[in-house]
C-alpha cells in the first residue's frame, strides 16, 4: 500500500514526484513518476521507474514496519524512513545491521534523474561513505524501529523523529 509521496523540489519545472510504497510482493519500493506534461493532474504511467526495492524478511513476510514517510530536505536530498522489516523485537536484528536498508533513515540524491541503475546517486556528505566500514552508503542514521512520522524543525533544520516502540514505550529521536 501507498505509505509517501514527495513532491520533487523543482516539481513545477521538473513534474517529478517520488512515491514510498509496500508492493505487492511486500518489498518497500522507492518509485520515481512524472506529471503528465497536458494533463496536471495526472501521473505519466510510462514515467515509473524504480529507484530502489528492499524485500521483507519473514515467510511469510512481515506486514508491519514499512517505514512511511518521504521528505526532501533543505539541502535537496531525499530522505527516507525505513522500518526494521516487522515483528517483534527486530527478530533479524536489521535495525542494527549496516548492510541492511531495514531500520534506517536513508538519503539519497535523486537529482540526477537518471535513466539507469541505480537511478540515484549517494550524497558525498552521507556519513557512513567510508570505504570498507560495512555500513551501506545510502544509510543517514541506524537503528530505528518504524519511523513512520518525522520531519525537520523549520526554525534550524534538526530532524525529528516519531519512532515506534515495543510494548509500552514509544520514542523521539533528535
């Protein structure tokens, strides 16, 4: 099911938009679109292209922790919130894990708006894009359970975010 839409800073110019959605596989799936050039109000079909899919684990796979939210950031990155892949307790341990996109906050630069893979590129100030340091490179933060709702602070630009507890407790990360 549909989880974000991001409209792409240059969206007037551009028409492109950025879509967060589980398919019907139950991968997470990052997908780029267009605005059809006549019709405003309409999507290009022809347009799709998916920038990035990140399976679930379980068999069957796990419904819940999909993540849930896209932003673009000041800085004209597209920032993702990724959930641990579902069930209780992080059973795969994916928060945790930096060769995982489960349980993240990711960036990517998608400005590019490029024809093939991987269809995005990673910022060079992402803070894990060190050579060998078994962290994936599109990784921003580690270890989130379900940041389903977060934002930046308009007034100087922290992130917040509204991350899911276990059992009783809920958290906020600065």
């Amino acid at each position: 099911g549909l989880l974000s839409i991001a409209f792409h800073p240059a969206y007037n110019t551009n028409r492109y938009f950025f879509v967060w959605y589980t398919n019907a596989g139950g991968a997470v799936t990052l997908a780029r679109y267009r605005r059809n050039a006549i019709n405003p109000d309409i999507a290009d079909v022809a347009s799709a292209q998916v920038l990035l899919s990140i399976a679930k684990p379980g068999s069957p796979y796990y419904t819940n922790h999909n993540g849930g939210k896209l932003i673009f950031g000041t800085d004209g990155m597209l920032y993702i919130g990724t959930g641990d892949g579902g069930n209780g307790g992080d059973p795969f341990g994916n928060a945790q894990n930096g060769n995982s996109l489960l349980g993240k906050m990711l960036r990517l630069n998608v400005n590019s708006f490029a024809t093939s893979a991987p269809f995005y590129d990673i910022p060079l100030d992402n803070p894990f894009l060190v050579p060998a340091d078994g962290i994936l490179d599109e990784i921003y933060a580690i270890g989130l359970r379900n940041p389903w709702r977060w934002s930046f602070d308009r007034a100087n630009g922290d992130m917040w975010i509204g991350d899911v507890g276990q059992g009783i407790w809920e958290e906020v990360n600065w």
